[in-house]
C-alpha cells in the first residue's frame, strides 16, 4: 500500500499501525476550523456594525437583530453540509472534502469583505449577506466533521484523544483570533472609519488563511483508513442513505452527546458575557474580558483532557465532566450572579473547564462510534444536527429561562439536564479509543 505526499510516494502502514500523526496533518487537520471560528468570533463581535451597514433601522435593536438572525443562517444550514460533505468524505476521500470545504469557506469570508451596502444597494445588501453566511455555514457543516474524522484516522491508536481534541484546540484559537482582531480594530480605528471600510479588512484577509489551507491539505496524505477501503473497492456508493438506513442509533448517540458541549458552548463563552453586562452591571469591557479569559482557559484546556481520555479511557473523562457540570453548572453561575469580579472570574474558569473536557473528550469518540465506510456521513449528520438545534439556541433558550422565571441560575439548570442527556448515554461511550481500526466495522 502506498501514498502520495509532497515528497512522492511512500509506504503506508495498516491503519491501526501508524506510528505518528505528522506536524503536516495536525495543521492541515486543524487549518479549517481556525478559519471557521475566526469568521464566526469576527461576525459576532462586529454584529453591531453589521447591524448598521446592512439592517438599518430607526430601532437599534431592530438592526441588531437583523445582523444575528443572519448568524444564525450559518447554523441552521449546518446540516445540510453534513450531508453534502459527508458523502464527499466517503465517497472521494477525507482530503477532498477538507479540500473543497476550506476553499468554499473562505472564498465568502473574502467575499463579505467586498459586499456592498445597504446605502449602495438597498436590499441586495443584506440578501447578499445572508446567502454568504448561508455558504459559509454549509461549508462548516463539512467542515468540522470532516476534521476530526482525518485527525483521528491518522493519529496512532495510543494517540486518537490527543489527536481528536485538536480540531476544538484549532476553532477555540479561530475564536481568539477574531476576538482579538476585532478588538484591535475598535481599539485602532475611530468609529467612523471602522463603519466606513474598517470591518472590512479582517475578513479580506481570510483569503491568506484560505491560501495556506489549501496548500497544507492539497500536499497532505489521504487517511490510512480511507486508502483501505479504496484499495480494497470497497467505498460506499450511497454513504449517506446507508448511513441513515443502517445507523441510526449512532447518529442519534452522537446528537446526544454533543448536546451538552453545543449548549454549553454558547451559554458559557457568549450568553454569560452578556448576561454580565446587561444584567448584573459588570461593565461590557470586563464581561468580555471574562468572556476571553474563559476562552483562552477553554482552549489550552482541550488537548490536556484529549490527552487524559487516551490514558484513562473517555467514558471516565465524560463521566467526571457530566458529574461536575450536573452538581456544579447552576452554583458557578450563582456565583457569578453576585457582580464580585473575583468570584465571576472563578464561575467563568469553572465552566470553561468543564466544556474543554467534553469539547477535548468527545471528537475521538465520535469517530469510534461510526464505522470508517460511512463515517464521514454518519458523524456529520448527528453532529450538525445538535449544533444547528443546541447550539444555535442556546442563548435564546438561557434568555428566555431567565425572562421566564426570574432566576439567572436557570440556564445551569439547563446544562444540568443537557449533562443528564451525557450521563445516560455514556453506555455507548468506548472505555478505549485504541482499538484497531480507530473505531467500528461497518
């Protein structure tokens, strides 16, 4: 058996003998998702320029929300891109589906830096703007999913926590970048300019990124598992209705888990930072700067628990997290309804702790959990759905628990019974991820 890289081709060893992850394929694996997340962190904290430039409305709020809805577009078609990428992943390989998916996903960055505007165009503007974010999302929902399946398939079998955990290491740093970018802009530029050509330039330059992922994945080697299944004839001609058809109960396994980490992800490093802000009367700056250093926590976080599910196996790891986030969630945000700056930074560093050891833990599972054949598919439609039904409303869901009950400790009551969800499916959970294989036979 052999593969193709820069350097020509060259012995591949059976899949459960790799004896390395190379430095080309961590990059290549992660190289997606930064760009994913840099956009994202990007659009959410420049929304209220966006809300002028393309929403304009005599109500301010109005405007705001015409600038999330159009967030929200890229979730909601997340599932789509599942299915589209997924079938690429089985059918044509891992590395050409992280191939399209980084092209077209940063083709729209780009192109959203040259949109023009709602004072230009009228309503072109916005419909412009919501069908990109609508491409955008397609391409994430391919994206991720797609990531980790290559990740994983490459990592040596004592390895595939470690290796799976850094496709969230990659879109944890993404996020830092936009947030850091666009305070930058703000700090850097007045108002005025930032609202005339400002907001522009960080999203133009998602074209470099853009660059230099389709180089580190266009010279990177298809994974071991998939050059088995070709070489052997063996590839699904209809991955997606097999998977649908054959798998069902790994589909919906993989949407339960990943329920917690997607509600979890934006009640705690975005809901929270408002919350902060409009409701206890932290300052915006402070909140959002508890919001970064969760984040930054978050993300060296990851990989350590990626590392602690290769050696004490993950049902242990999600076992400690569910307990933890099931005893703990509602008290931390308790303590940070107290306005203390102290004990808000503790609250914020408790729960990002908590969602690195799902977000590090979870992306080896997934893949062990779906069978190599129909993999790609079968993971990208019970991922995506969660995201696009958890993630995407959570904020949502924590603002109305709030309005509706009177008590900012109801969003933890709602992680609560999203880690009850974990707790209960932990029985389909490997107690290793070094098998052979990297997961299931089909």
């Amino acid at each position: 058996m052999v593969r193709e890289t820069r350097q020509g081709r060259q012995p591949t060893p059976a899949s459960g003998d790799v004896p390395s992850a190379p430095p080309g394929v961590t990059a290549a694996g992660i190289v997606g998702n930064v760009l994913e997340w840099y956009d994202f962190a990007l659009y959410g904290y420049l929304a209220t320029v966006f809300a002028g430039q393309f929403f304009p409305s005599s109500d301010a709020v109005a405007s705001l929300i015409g600038a999330y809805s159009a967030f929200a577009v890229g979730f909601l078609a997340r599932p789509l891109g599942g299915v589209i990428y997924g079938r690429i992943g089985d059918r044509l390989g891992r590395r050409r589906l992280l191939t399209v998916s980084v092209a077209m996903m940063g083709l729209p960055t780009f192109a959203l830096g040259l949109l023009p505007t709602y004072e230009s165009v009228g309503l072109l503007a916005p419909v412009l703007l919501v069908a990109l974010r609508f491409a955008q999302g397609i391409s994430a929902g391919g994206e991720f999913s797609g990531s980790i399946v290559f990740l994983v398939e490459h990592a040596p079998p004592k390895r595939r926590g470690f290796q799976g955990s850094l496709s969230n290491f990659g879109a944890m740093i993404g996020g830092l970048a936009g947030a850091g970018v666009a305070w930058l802009l703000t700090a850097a530029l007045s108002s005025e300019v930032l609202d005339a050509w400002g907001w522009r330039i960080p999203f133009l330059f998602g074209i470099v990124v853009t660059a230099i992922g389709l180089w580190l994945r266009m010279g990177v080697a298809e994974s071991p598992a998939f050059s088995d299944i070709r070489n052997t004839g063996s590839v699904e001609k209809a991955p997606v209705v097999a998977a649908i058809r054959q798998h069902p109960r790994e589909i919906a396994v993989t949407a339960g888990l990943n329920w917690v980490p997607s509600a979890g992800y934006y009640i705690v490093f975005v809901w929270l930072a408002t919350d902060l802000s409009t409701v206890v009367g932290m300052s915006e700056a402070t909140a959002l700067g508890l919001s970064t250093l969760g984040v930054l926590v978050g993300t060296l976080a990851v990989p350590l628990f990626g590392a602690a599910a290769d050696r004490f196996g993950p049902r242990l790891v999600l076992l400690i997290a569910g307990v933890a986030t099931l005893v703990a969630a509602a008290p931390l945000l308790l303590l940070a309804g107290t306005g203390a700056l102290v004990f808000a930074a503790i609250a914020q560093v408790g729960l990002a702790v908590m969602m690195a050891a799902y977000l590090g833990t979870l992306p080896g599972v997934f893949v062990s959990l779906h069978g190599p054949r129909v993999r790609c598919s079968s993971l990208s439609i019970g991922y995506n759905i969660a995201v696009a039904v958890f993630g995407g409303t959570a904020p949502l869901i924590a603002t109305a628990l709030v309005g509706a009950t009177g008590w900012q400790v109801a969003p933890g009551l709602y992680l609560a019974a999203t880690a009850l969800i974990g707790l209960a499916l932990l029985r389909f959970v490997p107690w290793r991820l070094d098998a052979p294989g990297a997961g299931k036979p089909d």
